[in-house]
C-alpha cells in the first residue's frame, strides 16, 4: 500500500522523505535476527527489500553507518549462538 507503483520511495515519492528513514530504521532492526528467521518475514515482500536498498543507496555512505551497530550485534550474536549450540551438542554426546 505504501510503496505504490513503480516509485522508489513511500507514498510514490521519487525523493526521500523522513517517512522513508523512519521506516527503515525499524525495517533494519530485523538485522539482528537469524538469516532464516529474517528471510521468512521479508522473503515474500520483495518490494520492501527494493525499497530498503533505495534507501541505502539514496543515503549512502551514511545508512551502513548508521546501521554498523545492528550489524555487530548480528555477528557477535551469531557467534555466541554458535559457541553455546557447540557446548550443547557436546554435553549431549556425552549423555
């Protein structure tokens, strides 16, 4: 509904608005979440995911810079997550 037409940002627009970088700021926060997990809630909304590269590329260097603390908590998330699945699978072999 938001994103009508062939427009690259909200509401038709063919410039950025603060709409648009609202938005996006709770559309990113989904970084944080599993790949799997993130590609099944975004998955089927292939127009929201041109949208946010819009944005980026509308906004860019400044968007990753924004953004790099949501994308260390993916990676130091992911590792601790995968540390702790590690020490389960061993605990499990040895029951």
């Amino acid at each position: 509904m938001w994103l009508k037409g062939n427009a690259k940002f909200l509401l038709g627009n063919p410039q950025l608005s603060m709409a648009d970088l609202s938005l996006v700021s709770e559309i990113m926060q989904l970084e944080v979440l599993s790949d799997s997990e993130r590609d099944r809630i975004l998955g089927p909304h292939e127009k929201i995911r041109g949208w946010v590269q819009n944005v980026k590329k509308a906004t860019s260097p400044h968007f990753d810079e924004v953004h790099e603390l949501i994308l260390k908590v993916k990676t130091r998330t992911a590792a601790t997550l995968g540390s702790e699945l590690s020490k389960d699978l061993k605990t499990a072999s040895k029951l």
